[in-house]
C-alpha cells in the first residue's frame, strides 16, 4: 500500500472515531445526570419537579433541533457545523461545573444539547457522503455500539464520579470524549462546499418546526409526570394548531425544511416508522423492568442492573454485526431479522410479566438486546440512503428525532398505564404489539440504496 492510500485509510478511521465519539455524547449525558438528581435537589436547595427539567429540556432540545441543524449542514457545509458543536459541548460543560443554582445549570445542560444536535445529525451525513455503500452499514453499525454503550455507562460511571468528587464531576467527564473527537475531527473532517443556491434558508419553517416537536414533547412529558398546567384538550388543540400552521407555511415555501415527499419515499417512512416503534418498546422495557422487579419482587438494584445488562451487553454486540450483515446482505433482511429476534425475545414478559422464571428472563432479554442491536444499522442507513445526498443531514436529522420521540411517547404511556391500574401485562402487551408492528413496517425497507 503507498503512502497516499495508507494515509486516505488513516484518515477514514480518524473520522469514524471522532463520529462514534461525538454521537456518545448525548446518550452519556441523558443517562449520567439521572445518578445526580438526588444530590443535586439537596445541594441547590430544590425539589424533584423542578429538577426534573435538566432531563426533560435536555431531551426535548436533542428532539427538537437535529432536523434542523441537518439541513443547515446540508446548506452550509458539515465540518464546522460538527467541530464547532463539539467546542460549545465542551464550553457547555465546563460552565455546567460552577453553575450556582438549578436555572442557570438547566441554561448550561440546555446549551449542551443545542450543540449536540448540532454536531450529532451532521457527523452521521457525512458518513453518507464519505463511506462507500458497500462499507456504510457497517460504519453505522460501529457508530451505534458507541451510543449503546455511553447510554449503559452512563449511570456506574455518574455514580462512581459522584462518590469521588460531587456531581460537579460528572461534566468533566465528556472531555474525555471532547478533545479527541476534535484532534480527529480537525484532521479528518473534509471541507466540502455544498451545491450553491438563490433559494432562502427556511427559517419560519425551522421555527415552527421546533415549536411543533418541543411543544409535543413538552406535553407528553409534563403528562408523564402529572403536572399539565392547562387542561390536556385545550394541549393538545395547541399543538395540532402548530402543525396546521407548519405544513401550510411549508407548502408555500420554496426548500422547505421538512418536506412531505420525504415520507412519501418507502424507505425513509418505514425506518422511522421503526426505529421510533422499536425505541418506544425497548424504553418502555428498560424503565418498566426496574419497577416491576423492585415493588412486586423484592429485588435489589445490583439483581436489576444484572438483568438489564443481558439486554444492554447484548445491544452493543449486536449493533456492528447487524452493519455487517446490512452491507453483506443488503439493509432489510438483518433489519427484519433483527427486530423479529426483539420481538420473540420480549415473549416471556408479555405472556407471564409478573411472574416470569430468571430461566427465560434472561435468555429472552440478550435475545431481545441482540436483536435490537442488530437492527439498528439497516435502520439508520435506509432512513439516510432514502434521501438524496444532499438532503443527508436533514435525514439523519429527522431520523434522530423519531427515535427520540419513540423514548418520550413510551414513557408518557408506562406512566399513565401504572399511575391508573399498575397492571404491567397491559405495559407488557403494548411493548409486544409494538414490537411486532416495527417488524412489519421494516419490511418495507429496500435492500439497497435507490437512485434518485
């Protein structure tokens, strides 16, 4: 191998790590700060209502803005879009440590997502244009074991700086992350102009697009928690108003942000139509499993975390074997495949949830992981292949927020099924019917990119 192509293969691998290290970021942050709550309430001087909102504004920006950040990519290029999100991460995070009261520590976890929905969308388009399609899944499929595993360390990691040196300590723990994804990043990351065009940026249509997706998810999780300040119809009414007014500014406008063709492409519909079906069933899974085990059976927290790790393990060993085989074999078989292991896996708990036997839990639930983690590849490179190239950032963009809107929209359903009958057969047999559609909606994916 000569020189020239040694260093184009170097640099190739630079970039898929300082991806992988910028798409860890969010799922680190959104499962870290959960071991910090309690001590957070006691040090600021707050309650659990009020704190609540270092989670739920961190969610809701990191729903809200990727479609946008994307498209700005599109338009602008993606390699300062990327570094400089992974500067203001860093700048985030640093201010987050000295922050002196819960409003401005919410302003600096608010700040955080903003720049991780700028950067996140943004690095998984520029896999779209720089790895060929035969190599794409694959990549992807490294990408999504990263993020699987920053969500499970999330929480030993929180709690293990939490014990050394306060809560504080838990925001340094993303330059670990930080400085790499930049050194690389700096190297790495071509620059690229995109295609010129007199057409103006949307801005109306990014503006209500956020009011749209942060209002809904606004009120699913001030539902989830039982806090709704204004009656849920009048809610509700509010937000279709929002969405009424959208589609009809989009309509009129010449690139609009979101465009309804998008979804009239087979592909795209069905990869978000699964990947936000499939997250609502796991999220629901992950945050039921605790409860039910703890308050019927008596377990302790080290007997849970034992059982969630057959499912968590195995979605990280999943993820870059379903890549692998979503290159090999094209996207939908090991998509299909995958979310078919998801569904048999979750059987045990949807016919005996309360009383099921450690014998099938366990073997279910690295089933279900496995499976889970096999498809996420194929789902990922169809809902971007879907699109044209130029349109990558908007796709992984909207892409990200189905998948965030499937975790809000579970747990806004577990909270109203337990806080009205606590039957977890009733949870359970959502979580299995759900399971099963995402199977049959994959199987309108394509096996391999279509031309546009």
């Amino acid at each position: 191998m000569d020189d020239v192509n040694r260093n184009s293969v170097w640099r190739d691998r630079a970039l898929l790590i300082a991806i992988a290290l910028s798409s860890m970021l969010a799922p680190l942050n959104s499962t870290m700060i959960a071991v910090a709550l309690p001590r957070l309430i006691t040090e600021l001087q707050t309650n659990l209502a009020e704190a609540s909102w270092l989670v739920t504004s961190y969610l809701i920006a990191m729903a809200t803005l990727q479609p946008i950040a994307g498209k700005l990519g599109d338009r602008w290029g993606r390699r300062n879009l990327i570094l400089g999100g992974l500067v203001c991460f860093g700048g985030a995070s640093l201010a987050a440590t000295w922050a002196p009261n819960l409003p401005l520590l919410i302003g600096f976890r608010l700040l955080q997502a903003i720049s991780g929905a700028i950067a996140i969308p943004n690095g998984v388009a520029l896999v779209r244009e720089v790895v060929p399609d035969h190599r794409r899944a694959t990549s992807f499929g490294l990408i999504s074991s990263a993020v699987s595993l920053a969500a499970a360390i999330g929480p030993p990691v929180g709690g293990v700086l939490m014990s050394l040196a306060g809560w504080r300590a838990i925001f340094f723990v993303n330059f670990l992350l930080i400085l790499p994804a930049l050194t690389l990043g700096w190297w790495a990351i071509p620059q690229r102009q995109p295609a010129k065009t007199n057409r103006p940026f949307d801005w109306g249509g990014s503006l209500l697009l956020a009011g749209v997706l942060a209002s809904l998810a606004g009120l699913l999780s001030q539902m989830r928690q039982g806090s709704l300040a204004i009656a849920p119809g009048l809610a509700v009414a509010g937000v279709i108003a929002l969405l009424a007014a959208l589609l009809t500014y989009e309509a009129r406008h010449p690139d609009p942000i979101i465009q309804l063709r998008f979804f009239r492409k087979r592909a795209f519909a069905a990869a978000n139509g699964a990947i936000a079906l499939s997250n609502l069933a796991m999220y629901v899974t992950l945050l039921s499993l605790p409860i039910l085990f703890s308050e019927r059976a008596g377990w302790t927290d080290s007997q849970i975390g034992f059982v969630l790790a057959a499912f968590s393990g195995l979605m990280i060993l999943g993820a870059p074997l379903g890549g692998y085989g979503a290159d090999r074999w094209g996207r939908r078989l090991p998509t299909v495949a995958g979310l078919t292991l998801f569904t048999l896996g979750l059987l045990p708990l949807v016919i005996q949830a309360e009383a099921v036997p450690l014998l099938f839990l366990l073997p279910g639930l690295a089933i279900a992981g496995s499976g889970m983690g096999a498809s996420m590849a194929g789902l990922q490179t169809s809902a971007i292949e879907s699109l044209r190239p130029e349109e990558a950032g908007v796709a992984a963009g909207v892409f990200s927020t189905s998948r965030y809107l499937g975790s809000i929209i579970g747990s806004s359903i577990l909270a109203g099924i337990l806080s009205s009958s606590g039957n977890f057969h009733l949870v359970f047999g959502m979580v299995g019917s759900t399971a099963l559609l995402s199977v049959l909606v994959s199987l309108a994916l394509r096996d391999r990119p279509s031309t546009h």
